[in-house]
C-alpha cells in the first residue's frame, strides 16, 4: 500500500518538474512505468539468480522498482526547458 501511495506522489512530482519546464504532464507517467518495469526486471533477476527464493527476489524487486524510478527522475529532471514563445512548435501530437 506505501508503494502505491509512494506511486502517486512520484507521478504527480514529476509531472510538476515537467510542467515547470513548459513540457506535457504525461512525463509523469515514465515515473510508473520506470517503477513497475524495474520491479518486474528486479524479481525476474532475483528469481533467477536465488533458485526461487522468494524473500530475496522481492529484495531485487524493490532495488530495481528504486533503480526504475530513480532512472525515470534523472531523464526528467534532466529534460532542458522549452521556450516560453507560444508560437513555438511542440512535439505534442493533436
């Protein structure tokens, strides 16, 4: 339950980075994707490498769901901010 809530907030924090750097809020979706991959990647990776121990893999799960999220902040964060000029072209598809 903390991680889901934990989930939100890391979302709608990136969202906020992107949106201060005049880029669309739905950047705040890598935050889950990077999380839900990297816990996905961190259990197959413990499971493998534990011969199914299962404490140990949720171990990995959660190092790779931070591995996942951290990676999707620094890509965030990282982001150069676009003009101000409203005629400027964005990468927006309408």
């Amino acid at each position: 339950m903390l991680e889901i809530l934990f989930l939100i907030w890391f979302c709608k924090k990136l969202a906020g980075i992107a949106r201060a750097k005049n880029r669309s809020g739905n950047w705040g979706a890598l935050g889950a994707l990077g999380w839900v991959g990297g816990e996905i990647g961190g259990l197959a990776l413990g499971f493998s490498a534990n011969n199914g121990d299962f404490g140990v893999a949720y171990l990995y799960a959660l190092l790779g769901a931070v591995g996942g999220a951290l990676g999707a902040y620094v890509i965030v964060a990282t982001r150069p901010k676009l003009p101000d000029n409203p005629d400027f072209p964005t990468a927006r598809v309408v």
